[in-house]
C-alpha cells in the first residue's frame, strides 16, 4: 500500500534545485469558482510562481484542463511553459503550441446536444474548448445525475478517439490518446526539465494520470485535499502556497 504523508510531517520532502515542478491549477493553485470564466489569479500567486520558475531553471510547468491561451491570460504577464486541456495542446520554452491532430467537426453533435442541455438548465455552464467540451454543474449540483448520463452517452457515441472525464461538479469529453501523463512525458524529453527528478501537483481525478508519470520517474506526487491519493498530500491551496514559498525562498537561502 502506498505510505501517504501530510505536510505536518518532519519528513517531507525538501525542495531542491534539481526539481522540475508541474503543477495543475483549478483546486490546486487557486480554489474552483463558480464558472471558470470567474477565476481569478491574484498578484502575489503571479510573483511566487516566478520565483519558483526562476530557482528551478525554468523548469515549472502549468499542467491543466484550460487551454493554454486561457492560462496565458489569467497569469499574465508571465508566459510558463505549459499544457492545455489535458494534454491535447502543450507549450515548451520554444514557444511552440503542439496540438493532438483530430477533426473538430466529430464534436459538432456533441456540443449542439450539450448546449441544448444548458439552455434548458439555467446555471448549468458549457465551456467549449474546441477540442474538448466541459459540462460544469457547479451552481446547479442537483443536475450531476442527468449532466452524466449525458455525457455517459454521448461518449459512447464517439467511440474510442474519445473519453469522459469527470472532475469536481464538471464532466468533460476529450480525445483520449493524450492526458497529463503524456504531456508531462513529453516535456521530460526536453530541456530545461531533461534529467532532473519531477513533482506533480494536484487535486482531482484528472491528475492521477500525472501522479503516476512523476512516480515511474522516481519523482513525487502531491495531492491536494482528499479527493485522489498519492505519495504526499497538501490540504488545500493555502497549503500549496506556503510549500511553493520554500522553494522559492531557496534563492535567498544560496544569496
């Protein structure tokens, strides 16, 4: 059984500058909101995630369901390396956005049947990614049955080039070739993260793909709250934030 430990323990891990850190957003960085559209990044989560970024070489990575053009603009001006909706796009320090190839026309129905779904279920929110379509009940938390029968069927429909993905008060539909494992495998292959030991943080069952990546490296995974279980476990992202600020502070710590 896999030994789970808590930040309260005096053996956690100490940061190191050999890490490279992937790190999902929604519940783990900054708490859920209502609708996606809603979220906001403050300042002082801006400047921590560039100390970090700079102690560990540029090696900090953001690893999301979100599109990269969406993390892009909520923390602004920084530009981290990064990949979108799980893992269908992913941006190195190149600067180059590689997507899955598919057709976006396979997702027409499915988006036209769930747009019908929120038009007659105020609250309920479609965000449409383009190549992934999301269906948050996040306001409206007596719709989860009905929102996951139908994206149960609707998956079903598609076939195997796509999968469901349920999270906290959202289902999702995706290609299913990519997740956050293969991202985070992608970006091991290329500097400035090639060689060195990878962490990955998270908080729902979307990342466990990504737990298991860091793991068969010899890395460390960390979970956030109780939803999904790896190596380590942080509360919530207050707790996140104080376990970024020692990595951070290893700069002043080598001044």
């Amino acid at each position: 059984m896999k030994t789970v430990h808590t930040m309260r323990d005096a053996n956690v891990p100490a940061p190191s500058a050999n890490w490279c850190l992937f790190l999902d957003v929604d519940g783990t960085l900054i708490e859920f909101g209502d609708s996606p559209a809603d979220t906001r990044v403050d300042d002082d989560l801006k400047r921590l995630l560039r100390a970090v970024d700079r102690n560990l070489g540029g090696s900090l990575a953001l690893v999301s369901g979100r599109s990269i053009e969406n993390l892009d603009a909520m923390f602004a001006p920084s530009r981290f390396a990064a990949a979108g909706l799980h893992g269908v796009e992913r941006r190195g320090l190149s600067g180059e956005i590689q997507r899955a190839q598919f057709a976006d026309a396979v997702l027409d129905r499915a988006r036209a049947s769930m747009r019908a779904f929120v038009d007659r279920n105020p609250g309920a929110i479609l965000e449409d990614k383009g190549a992934a379509l999301a269906l948050h009940f996040r306001m409206t938390p007596h719709l989860e049955q009905s929102a996951r029968r139908l994206l149960s069927g609707i998956a079903a429909d598609l076939g195997e080039r796509f999968h469901l993905l349920e999270g906290d008060k959202v289902v999702e539909i995706k290609p299913s070739l990519v997740n956050k494992a293969t991202a985070i495998e992608a970006f091991l292959l290329e500097a400035p993260f090639l060689g060195r030991t990878p962490v990955f943080v998270g908080d729902d069952i979307t990342d466990q793909d990504g737990f298991r990546a860091v793991e068969l490296h010899g890395g460390v995974s960390i979970a956030v709250g109780d939803r999904v279980s790896a190596q380590w476990r942080l509360e919530n992202s207050v707790a996140v934030r104080a376990w970024l600020e020692r990595i951070a502070a290893m700069g002043d710590q080598r001044s």
